[in-house]
C-alpha cells in the first residue's frame, strides 16, 4: 500500500497542515519590527519564511482534507512533527538574514556569522519554541532587533504552544479543536475548548503586557522590557545581555520576573479562576499550594547551602541570588543573575538540578516531569506504605488532592506518573552518556548532568557548555533533549513508534 494512502498517515499530515502556518503568521507580523528599526535586509527571511510555511501547510490540509478525523493518537503524532516541522522553519529567519544581510552591516556585526552554520540556527529555534534559552550567541545584544525580537517571539509563542495560537484563529469543528489542544496542553477553563484556548490567550496578553509595564516604571528600557516580560512569563529565560539579568543589577527588576515566572509557572485554569475573584484557589488548589510551598523550600535549601559555599559575598546578596535562582529553576525559566554557577558547590547545583527535574505546574508554561505527577508519586508511596501497615486484607483508598480513587483507579494513576518519570530519567541519562563523549576534558559529569537536565526540562541555566564552539554532535544531543522536554516522553516515543510501524 502507497504510503499516502494510508488512513492514519493522510490524518496525522492533515492535521499538521493546520498546524504549520503559526510560523508565516509569526514572521508576517515580525516584518513590522524590521520596518520600525530600519532593518530591511531581514524582510526577505521572514517572507520567505512565511511562503514555506503557507505552502507546505496549505500542501498537507487541502492534500488531505478528506481524511478521517484524528483520534488523540493521531493528534499526538501530529504535534510532534508539526513542531519539529515550526522548529525547522522557525531556523530559516537566523539562517537566511546571516547570508542575506549586506556586507557592510555583517563586517559591523560579527554575532551574525554564528548564524551561518544552520545546526547553530536550528539549535537557537528549537531552543526558542521549547522555551528552553540555551543559545548559541554569546551576545544577543549584538543581533539585529528583528532576531532578537524573532527569538523572543518564539518563546513567547512557545510557551502556550503553536497549537493553542493555530485554534485560537482558526478553531472550529473542522479542526477538530478537541483533540488537537489535549495533545498539547492539560488546562481547560471552559466546556469549550475554543473558549478555553481564547480565555488563555487573552490571560498571556493581559500578563505580558502588565509586565511590560512594571518593568518599564522598574527603570527598565522599553525594548527590554518587552522582551523580558515576553519570556518570563512564557517561563522561556532568552535575555538580551550575555550576563542575562544581572546585567541590570535591581532588586527591583528581579523581584518582577520573579513574580511573572511564578505565574508563568502557575496552571492557567487557578490563573482564570483568580481572575474571576477566586483568590483563595493560591492556597486552597491542591497543585498550587504544592508549587507555592516548594518555592520556598528551594529557596531555604539553596540559601542555606550557599551561606557556607559563598561564605564571602553579604548574607544579602546570598539571600537575593538564592531566591532568584532558585525560582527561576523550579519554574523552568533559566534566567540567571549571576554566571558563575559552574564555580558554584556541587550540592548548591544538585538541588538546582532536583528543582529543574520536578519543574512547573502541569497547564503552566513551565517544564518538568510537573508538580502534579511529584504529587501523584508521593501520595502513591504513602498509599503504598499505609497498605504494608495495615495489611493487604484492609482496603485503603489513594487519598490524593483531596480526591479518593479506588484500587484499579490508584494503581492506573501512580503507573502513568511513574511511568514517565522513569522514562524521564532514563532520557536525561542518555543525554548524560552521549553529551559526556563530545564536550571537552573539564568538565565534570555533575555539569553535564545539570546541562542535559536544563535542556530536557526547558529551563536554560547552563554551566557554561553550551556555545556555539560545541561540536555538532553535542548540539544535537541537546537539541533533541530539548524537544523531547516540550512534547514530553509520550508524543515522542509515539512518533518513533509510528515511524517504525509506516503509520499502520
């Protein structure tokens, strides 16, 4: 049977033809910033971006229209090769601008020429719509506004997805908006699922721009604060100035990103309902409280540990860099207000790492295996506990949120959290093995574990190994690290699956 001919097959494509157009709409509205900075040598990038983008999408959907409509398996295949699909295209604006940008401008501006290798732009785009931050430019300051915006941009829209932005525009019953977003994301604030996704977006807008604000009265310039409110809250962590945000050295600064990350963190459902005079769900929501409560807990862990390691900087400034540092992990964020952390102790990098491993809320824009599914592990080993204790005669119900499931119920639950975490650790552990055997000599296996566990988390802290002086190989180990971390585990191994299976 021809390929294409296969049932699941023509879906999946169908489906990721509705995906794809995201990337023109992105680069047809990034030609304003190219107009209001003068540069128009970058507008040739961005439409040839958006032609390919409204070619090959509108190839697939008007290809395969008649297809059957997608079950969640399907949508979940979809998701996966519509993002590497977007990731890809979304390299083509740093690719083509560096070979494209007149000789005169690329003599002044030598940050360009990290962009004419394509693995470096393909590494700089994934790390972008993961919301990740690693970067390959070691001075995005030095970037042409339209490629600092363009990177910004796709964070932002990373955060709550190329999916959620594709049925905020076009959602309707042909696209079978239900199936689509679930592949996706977890939250839902209505009955309906194009209200929901509209209810997100209108709450990403409205935070973004009160944060664009608050910066800006923070002293903050006008472009940075756009750029910065834009990748807090999509827990992103791309910054302009290579020191990120210490380079403006405010407590001021810093305690607004801390509060955009938290609600960046935060699941967008108890965002919705605060918003609708339900405050108490900060303490009252199960998820939220446990998010809440561990902030504070990385923050005494790094705090304490760095008074004895950094024993010589002011208790102060210990207390202000373990707090920022600590938020900006846990929430997946990778902000960094110091860029020494390879120096740090290796105990202070080890609860870093247990933070960015556990992650953000489930619905938030964050990474992780979530705090959600941590909750499910622990309530399932205290399950587990109390039946040894009493016997397996005694029926003892899974208390978890506040909610009792049955037997069948709690053992289904604490084998999907498991589940994934143990898949979770296992990739980061091949990550570990196969980054081990291309960075250079010095570099301990503590640093790698915490960059491997950076990218497939999608926060962005680095101890200093990622740069464009990597090998290929090591770049596409964290390339892949960072994908697997923004579809997760399962969408992954179903693509996999599905490849060697010929879609049957």
């Amino acid at each position: 049977m021809s390929p294409l001919k296969n049932a699941n097959l023509r879906t999946i494509l169908r489906t990721v033809g509705v995906v794809l157009p995201a990337v023109g709409l992105m680069a047809i509205a990034s030609i304003v910033i190219s107009v209001i900075f003068g540069e128009t040598y970058a507008i040739p990038p961005l439409l040839l971006t958006a032609a390919l983008s409204f070619a090959l999408g509108g190839a697939l959907y008007f290809r395969f229209r008649s297809a059957d409509a997608p079950q969640l398996r399907h949508a979940l295949v979809a998701a996966a090769i519509a993002w590497a699909l977007a990731m890809f295209l979304g390299a083509l604006p740093f690719y083509l601008t560096a070979h494209l940008v007149p000789t005169g401008i690329e003599a002044d501006n030598t940050e360009l020429s990290y962009f004419r290798d394509m693995t470096n732009c393909f590494f700089e785009s994934v790390s972008g719509f993961s919301t990740t931050g690693l970067t390959m430019s070691p001075r995005p300051i030095d970037l042409p506004r339209t490629l600092q915006w363009w990177r910004t941009l796709s964070q932002w829209i990373g955060g709550l997805g190329i999916v959620a932005l594709m049925l905020a525009l076009v959602g309707g019953p042909g696209t079978q908006t239900s199936v689509l977003f679930f592949a996706e994301r977890e939250d839902r604030t209505h009955p309906s699922i194009l209200s929901t996704v509209r209810t997100l977006w209108w709450l990403y807008v409205s935070y973004t721009v009160v944060g664009i604000m608050a910066l800006w009265i923070a002293k903050m310039p006008l472009w940075d604060s756009l750029n910065y409110s834009m990748t807090a809250l999509a827990t992103g962590g791309f910054a302009l100035d290579p020191t990120s945000v210490a380079a403006y050295d405010s407590l001021t600064v810093e305690m607004i990103l801390v509060v955009l990350m938290l609600m960046g963190g935060m699941n967008y459902a108890v965002h919705f309902q605060i918003v609708r005079g339900r405050g108490n769900l900060l303490w009252r929501e199960p998820q939220t409280r446990a998010f809440l409560l561990l902030a504070v807990f990385w923050f005494v862990a790094l705090f304490a540990e760095n008074l004895v390691a950094l024993a010589a900087v002011p208790l102060g400034d210990v207390a202000r860099l373990s707090f920022f540092q600590s938020v900006s992990a846990m929430t997946t964020t990778g902000f960094q207000t110091t860029m020494s952390l390879s120096a740090w102790s290796g105990t202070a990098k080890l609860i870093l790492v247990a933070a960015m491993f556990l992650g953000a809320s489930a619905g938030s824009t964050g990474g992780g295996i979530k705090v959600a599914r941590g909750q499910t592990i622990v309530h399932g080993l205290r399950w587990q506990l109390r039946r040894a204790l009493v016997g397996r005669s005694v029926v003892v119900p899974l208390q978890s949120n506040r909610h009792s499931a049955s037997d069948e119920e709690a053992h289904e639950q604490l084998q999907a959290a498991t589940q994934l975490a143990f898949l979770w650790i296992g990739a980061i552990a091949i990550g570990v093995v196969a980054l081990l055997h291309t960075v250079p000599q010095g570099w301990t296996l503590g640093d790698v574990v915490f960059e491997v566990t950076s990218a497939q988390s999608n926060v962005g802290l680095s101890t200093g190994i990622t740069g464009p002086t990597m090998s290929t190989w090591a770049k596409i180990v964290l390339s892949v690290s960072m994908f697997t971390g923004r579809l997760e585990i399962i969408p992954t191994l179903l693509f996999f699956h599905a490849l060697l299976r010929r879609f049957r």
